[in-house]
C-alpha cells in the first residue's frame, strides 16, 4: 500500500510572498530578522577569510535560514507576474509553510514552535508538523504532545467517531554510526574541494568509488589526487577534456573526473545526479521571463561504496526507538522519513524493500502495539513544466500494517 502524499505547491510569486509573511511571525515577533542577520554578519566573516586565502565556505546553521535566502534570490530574479524558481529550497520553504499555516491551531503547537526555531531541533519538528497535515487533511484532530521526563508519543489523533491514536515521527537522525562516520567523511572531501573548486569556478564532476568504509587518514591522498586531476582537466585544450580516472591504495579507492562547463557560461538549469550512495550538484541559478530557469558553475559530488550503507538497519533503529514512545496498549503508529538518496527509481525499490523487512517487526505477538508504520521518502526531480525544465518535489510512501494489533482502529 502506497502513494503520494504531497500536494501541489504554488510558486506564484504574490501566493507564496502572502502564506510565508502570513506565517512567518508564528516563529516569533523579529526571530527570522535577527537569524539573518546573524548569518550576514559570518557571511562577512567567511569573505574576509576568503580574501585571506583561508577559503572558508560559510553555510547557514539554520535550514531555514537558508531556504530563505535562496527564496529571496528567487523573488529579485522573477517578473512579478510569474511562477518563482522552483529551486529545491522554495520548494521546501513553500512546502513548509504551507503545512505550518495548517497546522498553526492545532492543541500543543506552542512547544512546537520553540523547537522549530532551534536549529538542531528544525527538521525533526518540522517533519511532525508535516505528519500532522497529513492527518488534518483527512478532516481528523491533531495534538502535538510535549515531551516530558516519561517517553511519549509526538501526536494523538482523534477520528471523526472520537477514536483516538498515537502517531511517532522518526527522520533520518537515527543514522547508523558507520553510516555517520562515512557521510561525514564526504561531507570533509566536498568541503575541501569546493574551497578551490568554487571561487576558481573549475567546473568538475566528481566520483569516488570506495571499495571499503574510508578512514579518516586517507582523506588528505584523495582530496590532492582530486584536485590534481582537476588541475589535469581544466589546463587541457577542450578537445582533450574527456573524463579521466584514477586509483589509489592499490585501487581500494577509484577516483574519476567529468569537465562539465567552462567559468559563468549560462545553460539551461539541468541537474546532474550520478546515482551514488551520496551525491549533491551545486550550480549558481537564476530565471528568466523568456529562458525559464538558467544556471553557471555547476559542479556534481558523488560517492558510492562497495559495502552497501546501512540504510535498511538506520530505519530499523528508528522503528525500535520510535516503539517505546508509543503507550503499550495502543493503538499507535510509527512514520519514518527514509534517509534514501534521490531518484523516483530508487526510492520505490528501496521502499518495497524495506517496507519487507518492517513487515517482520509486525508478526504475530511482535510489537503489537504497533498498528502500523509509515515508511516516507522524499525526493527531487527534473520535469518539463510548460515547455521549460521544472524542479519537482515529491514524496511516496509504503503503509506496512501489523497482523494482529493489540488495538484495532477504526478506521
């Protein structure tokens, strides 16, 4: 069982400058004012440490206030009569919103939005409240229950025939350690990269193959081959910059390079995904009334492993921890935000393949608390949109239910 759980968002510039100014002071009289501030100021102190040669690459520490920022480029590159930039982060500033102006009267909400303004607390709220909309959808009551020193579920729904349930929400910050391990191991190599890479404007895709779990002491060979070969690629005459490769540590790792654009040449915006176990694609965008969405300097990020990550055992982890939140009578269940990569192919497969394993977790005298769990992807994707290339966020879901619940529901 399965399907789409999202709704179209509208990216009509006046629309959406309504719902965010509309909503945005629930966070608090001035609050996105002074984060972004806040960011300006080690904004300043990233390019003063970049004109030193220092190369920091400065990002913002709240989700939001990064999604903000790219929302605000949008709104000043867009004609007044037209559809915003459907960049992944309006899309996900506009998603929301729409679901915090929702969900804004619901009993409970007050705890929620002290944590939505904390950074380290942002995406896990944000996802209840998301969960929360799915419910309100279906014309049902939502509580968002505060958490005390007892462990206890993050909403109570009640049904239309006064049935109530509990529902708790797991994102992927229940990843595996190995898998936190290897993902900051990547986030170092991009980092180090992107530091030369960008202001440079060398416009490179990259894959690394790692045959094993990278260590930490491999990091300073992989980041100089990298660049070496970047140096190799971006001095060629352009007939000869075909994609090159290498290896290292007697080919444990494998390592190879794609030229993709020469500095500030304006394309059509065209996301490049890889397909790895990690990948992110950078471009500098804008849009344009006749053009549609354009971008420059794009750069793709990729690492696979040989020894698939532990994405299976990082759900499970969350399934487990999500149990005990849930009252031992029931009825109650679970939604988890799936840390998969990107890719509509992808995400079925690995749902079918997860929502397997799930299903064990809910036999016979196993969990039966549990009536059932949500397993939610998310992803991104590049679809024609009248004749122009549209970012698309979606998201898909699998329902795996227990066979013999401890507490029916009604519904």
């Amino acid at each position: 069982m399965g399907g789409d759980s999202g709704s179209p968002i509208d990216l009509n510039r006046m629309s959406l400058i309504a719902l965010i100014n509309q909503n945005i002071n629930l966070l608090g009289a001035g609050w996105l004012d002074r984060r972004l501030k806040k960011d300006e100021q080690e904004r300043r102190m990233a390019r003063a440490s970049n004109h030193r040669k220092h190369r920091v690459r400065q990002q913002a520490k709240h989700p939001l206030v990064l999604w903000y920022r790219e929302y605000q480029q949008a709104l000043a590159k867009t004609d007044e009569d037209h559809a915003l930039s459907g960049s992944q982060s309006t899309l996900l500033l506009a998603a929301f919103f729409s679901n915090l102006s929702k969900a804004k009267d619901c009993a409970g909400m007050a705890h929620i939005l002290k944590r939505l303004i904390k950074p380290d607390e942002f995406l896990a709220a944000a996802f209840e409240v998301e969960v929360a909309v799915f419910y309100l959808n279906l014309g049902w009551q939502v509580q968002f229950v505060e958490a005390n020193q007892e462990r206890s579920p993050d909403l109570e729904i009640m049904q239309p025939d006064g049935s109530r349930f509990w529902a708790e929400c797991k994102r992927k910050d229940e990843m595996t350690a190995r898998d936190l391990e290897n993902e900051a191991f990547f986030n170092n190599v991009k980092d180090r990269l992107y530091k030369v890479w960008g202001p440079t404007k060398q416009n490179l895709g990259l894959t690394i193959q790692f045959a094993k779990d990278p260590q930490k002491s491999e990091l300073d060979d992989i980041c100089e081959l990298a660049l070496e070969m970047g140096r190799q690629l971006t001095t060629a005459e352009p007939e000869n910059r075909l994609p090159i490769g290498a290896s290292m540590l007697a080919g444990k790792h494998r390592v190879r390079l794609h030229y993709l654009a020469e500095p500030d040449v304006v394309q059509a915006y065209t996301p490049i995904d890889y397909g790895g176990d990690s990948s992110e694609f950078m471009a500098e965008q804008r849009v344009t009334l006749y053009t549609g969405l354009l971008m420059k300097n794009p750069k793709v990020f990729d690492f696979r492993c040989d020894i698939p990550a532990d994405k299976y055992q990082s759900a499970i982890n969350s399934f487990n921890s999500a149990v005990g939140q849930i009252p031992p009578s029931g009825p109650g269940v679970i939604w988890i935000r799936v840390p998969f990569p990107d890719g509509y192919g992808a995400q079925l497969k690995d749902l079918e393949s997860l929502a397997s394993r799930i299903q064990r977790e809910l036999t016979g005298e196993y969990n039966r608390r549990i009536n059932a769990v949500v397993l939610s992807a998310r992803w991104f994707a590049s679809d024609p949109h009248d004749g122009m290339q549209a970012i698309r966020y979606s998201h898909d879901f699998r329902v795996v239910e227990h066979n013999q619940p401890r507490s029916p529901m009604t519904a």
